[in-house]
C-alpha cells in the first residue's frame, strides 16, 4: 500500500515490472475428415490420441472386415510426433442423430420415464437395443444372461441407475461402457443426482444438457454453431434431453418428510426403479463400401463416402478465428483431382483468409507419374498451402498395410519440428523430416524426379537407403520467388503475427497515448529478439510513433505500428568444391 506524502520524510515505493508475458499459445492442428463417432460438424480439441479414439473412435466393422478413416492415421502420427492438440470436425455424409436411453421407469410408476438421456456422438454405432421398451420377459433381445448388451460394444455406452434413497430424494446415474456387463463393469462416469429443479444437484444441472446446432445466417450465408440448453455439458458421453418427472421441493419443510406430486402421491415414487439399460433411436451409418486408402479414386464420392458438400458446413465454421485456433489445417483424403478440387481450393483459401493457418494437401490419387502431381500443383497458387508427393505405405489400425497420401503424415513432421526446434526451422531433411512408421514409399524418387517436382514446387518425399523416408523440400503452392514461397518462412510469419496479433488486441479501447504504445513495445520488441536468438530472424525493427502515428491517424481511433523484418533462410543447396592440387603444394 503507497504511502500518504504528508509531513517531511523519506517514503519507499515498489514498481513491480516483473510482470512475465505468456508465451504464444500453440494452437495445433486442425483434421477435417471423417470418424467412427463422435458428434457430427462440431469441432473439438483432443488432447491425445486415445483421447481422439474416446471422443471420435479407431475402426468400424462392416460385414466380415474392419475398417478405418484416414482421420484417425492423421491424428495418430500427429501425437506420436509431438503434436500437443488437436481441433477435429466430424464430416458426415447424411443425417446424423444421437441415441436416447431405453428401459428406463420410475420405480413406482409404471413405464413413465422419470428421465432422458441422449449420446452426444451420433450415429447407429450409439444404439445398442431396439425398442424404448421391454414387454415382460423379452429382455433377451437386447441382453444376455451374464448382463451385457447383445449389440454392446467399446463405442457406445450404456446406463445404470443405483444408490436410490427415497429419504433425500436422490440416486446415482452411472454410465458404462457398452461392452462390459454386470460382473466386469466399466464405469466411465458416475453422477450423484435428484429430479428436484430447485437442488443442486438437480440432474440437468449436474450432468448437462446443452446440445449443438448448426445454423445459417442468411445475411450472410455462413454456418454457425448455436448452443441449445441451460446447463453446459459435464458428462463426456451423454445429455439429459428431458425430465418427464420432477420433484421440486422434494422434502417438505420439516426437512425429513417427502412432499407429494399433484395427485397425492409421494415423489420418491417419481425416482428411477434400480437397473440399467441401453440406447437406441440413433441414425446414420458408416459402410465400408466407400473407397479408403489407395483405392481412393478420382470420381466425386469415392473418397471415404464423401461429397464436396459434406464439407461446407466445416469449412464454415472453421472461418470463426476466435473459437477455433490453430496454425495447421489438413483434410485427409481428399485429393485435387478426385471430384474435390473445388473444396481443396475453399480450404485454401480459408488459410488465406484466416492468415493463421497452412493448409497440407493432396493433388493426385495412387499410381500416378511425375507429371500428374506436376499438372496439378501449377493450377494452385498460395503461400498458404504446401503438397508432399509420393504416396506412403504403412500400417492401419487393422493390421494391413495401406498406402496413405502423403499429406496425413505432414502435419506429424511439423509437429515434430515445432518440438524439436520451432516453426521458423524447415520441416525437412534427415534431420526434422524423417518420417516414423513408413513402410516404404509408393514409388522411390530418383535426383531427377526430385529436381521436376521442385521446380514445379512439389515437396518430395526420398528414400535413403540406410537413412530411411524424409521429406526433402519445403515449397509453398506459391508461384512467384519470394521469401515466402518457403514453408518455413510462411509459418514464422503465422507464429510472429499470432503472438503480436494477441498483444495488439489488449490495446483495444485503450488510450491512444504514448505510454500505451511503449507498453506493447515492451513486450513485442523482446519477442522478436528472442527469434533472432532462436534463428528465426536476421533481423527486425518494429515502428510505432509519431511518424506514423499523426495526428489524423488518432483522429480517425486508429493505431498504426509497422514491423520489418529479415526471415533467416535455410540451406538447401550445398556448394563443395574439391580441388587437386600437385604435391608439394602449399595450403594457405
């Protein structure tokens, strides 16, 4: 507390300036493609990938074989190569709803459910029974006799209800995974609630019962997510979707008797029967007689089931900068010249128009020559997108060996060279583009096909023999020769322009006065000067005063500041001259 500077003396004061300034949030990738489950056109931060495979799923049965998205591979080499989090929206192609519980009743009023609940993910892997309701004895055709469910699986989940006490009005909502049963339980969460609205721990409250809805401003034609529901979601698996039997008040006001429903019956009548059971009602389903992997084609449609307009939704949605933050975008399994050339251009340019992101794309299905990916690429200019080419083989999540585009795996060696170094540092070579997991690559790249794909600004992916895969370029899709034609220097520029873009927003609505652009100098010019420290820059030199900050550019509420700066350039071309020289010659 500052001193009152009253009478004569000495006063001591404290200018604390040790304030630290976060550091630039990393905001990760962002895969936009299909999934197992999960909820449809909502994207969603996961963490790890086992955390992407309980939130989206890994393979899907159909018929005798299993299957697996190119989403999932994508995610997997992210994460194993250092990739910290991840942004992922489910691309669906049809209607997708949620599964709501079946065989629920109140304990003492017949069939009457006290409550729904409803799956957040969607789709028919969610259901595990066929009706609402049971008549006497036919369970079996949901349930076997050892408890668990006949369609009960490791994707979807199931409910229970246990721990009723009738004096407090209360009781335990258990879920579970769908593939256990009663002697081997799974318990995924379990929820200590009450059908009283005016408790606090009223189950809406509790578990949550917010849903998502995409809507479209028709002003000006973009997507939206519009947030349904009171109470934000804490369960990761389930909503509460209705309360048919609510005991408000439940205790009367001497605190130990129960109060009575509006026609005179006790609302401990009202609570859930003990018990536990399953989901249904859910629509929407993933086949396995859509192309995947090397079979993907060129005819719309044959990229995992998918169209171009599936796409749109997504592609909206990620336009919002504020809600969804991330520095690298890729789209696994669409390809340029597969019916989805449009929609790769509309990523594009989403890059572009975010200014945060690069997009990694694909330009030519499996078997194709030097030419085609060559033919390809020149119809795409942005310093916002980069393409890899071979194809690479690895191994699936079933066990076989499939060929994938060699944009899933991009985003890994990025992240890779994120953690290894920073995103200044070129996502190539033997020393940050080796690529874990590969097989082999489709086709082996000799010097000459590497000098045609270069120059026809197409990363190669070489083999080495005994060094393994790399990728060996990092081109931008941008035509004209300049800095930024370098992935390298277009993603300093997206990490310098996060970091600086944040700390310009405080100054929103500030006074516009000298202390207040001292003060984010303060903070940028140290920043920038660790990039030099770090390689990333040559040098720089950021201008914000009365030189271009005039008294009319006040007048009109702005704040004007330039930044120049001198990326550094990597070394791509290794010059060695060998000279012979007679004996006896003498070296300087």
């Amino acid at each position: 507390m500052a001193e009152s500077i009253i009478s004569p003396g000495v006063y001591t004061r404290e200018n604390d300036v040790s304030y630290i300034t976060p550091a630039p949030i990393q905001a990760g990738a962002a895969f936009v493609g299909p999934t197992v489950k999960g909820p449809d056109n909502q994207p969603l931060i996961v963490t790890s990938y086992s955390d992407y495979v309980r939130k989206f799923g890994e393979t899907f049965l159909s018929g005798s074989t299993f299957y697996e998205f190119l989403t999932s591979v994508a995610v997997k080499n992210y994460f194993q190569n250092g990739g910290q989090t991840a942004l992922v929206t489910r691309v669906v192609s049809g209607s997708y709803t949620g599964a709501t519980n079946t065989f629920m009743s109140a304990s003492a009023k017949g069939s009457t459910e006290p409550f729904q609940i409803t799956t957040l993910g969607k789709g028919i892997m969610y259901n595990n029974a066929s009706g609402q309701f049971a008549a006497t004895g036919s369970s079996a055709t949901y349930i076997n006799s050892d408890g668990s469910l006949v369609s009960g699986s490791a994707d979807n989940v199931r409910w229970e209800i246990a721990n009723i006490n009738n004096t407090l009005g209360t009781f335990s909502l258990i879920i579970r995974q769908g593939d256990d049963n009663t002697n081997n339980k799974t318990v995924l969460e379990t929820f200590n609630v009450s059908l009283d609205p005016n408790s606090d721990n009223y189950i809406e409250a509790v578990v949550g019962n917010q849903y998502v809805t995409v809507g479209t401003d028709s002003s000006t034609g973009t997507s939206y997510n519009y947030l349904n529901g009171t109470f934000p979601n804490r369960s990761n698996y389930i909503r509460v979707s209705g309360v048919n039997l609510s005991t408000p008040n439940y205790l009367k006001n001497d605190g130990t008797s129960v109060n009575l429903d509006s026609a005179g019956i006790p609302y401990s009548a009202s609570l859930p029967a003990s018990g536990s059971g399953s989901f249904y009602a859910a629509s929407g389903a993933v086949t396995g007689s859509a192309k995947y992997f090397g079979a993907i084609g060129t005819t719309t449609g044959e990229s995992q089931g998918l169209v171009p307009a599936n796409y749109n939704i997504a592609l909206s949605l990620l336009s919002n900068k504020d809600d969804y933050q991330f520095n690298i975008i890729s789209t696994p399994g669409l390809i340029n010249n597969a019916g989805f050339t449009s929609t790769i251009g509309s990523f594009i340019a989403l890059a572009e128009s975010r200014g945060d992101a690069i997009a990694v794309v694909d330009l030519v299905k499996t078997g194709s020559i030097v030419s085609d990916v060559t033919g390809q690429a020149v119809t795409i200019n942005s310093s916002y997108a980069a393409t890899y080419w071979p194809w690479l083989q690895m191994q699936s999540a079933t066990g076989r060996n499939e060929y994938v585009p060699a944009g899933t795996v991009i985003p890994g060696v990025y992240a890779f060279t994120d953690a290894a170094s920073a995103p200044w540092f070129a996502p190539a070579g033997l020393v940050r583009g080796g690529i874990g997991g590969v097989i082999q690559a489709e086709r082996k790249l000799t010097k000459g096909d590497r000098d045609v794909l270069y120059a026809a600004k197409v990363n190669p992916i070489a083999t080495f023999p005994g060094s393994g895969i790399s990728v060996f370029g990092q081109k931008t899709l941008q035509t004209k020769a300049s800095a930024l034609d370098r992935v390298n220097v277009r993603r300093l520029l997206i990490e310098l322009k996060k970091f600086i873009g944040d700390q310009a927003r405080n100054l929103v609505f500030e006074q516009n006065t000298v202390s207040t652009r001292n003060k984010f100098l303060a903070v940028v010019n140290p920043y920038l000067e660790s990039v030099v420290q770090r390689q990333g820059l040559y040098a720089y030199r950021v201008v914000m005063d009365d030189t271009n900050n005039t008294a009319d550019v006040i007048d009109r509420n702005q704040l004007v500041g330039q930044i120049f700066i001198q990326p550094a350039k990597t070394i791509e071309f290794v010059v060695l001259d060998f000279t012979v020289q007679p004996t006896g010659a003498t070296f300087a």
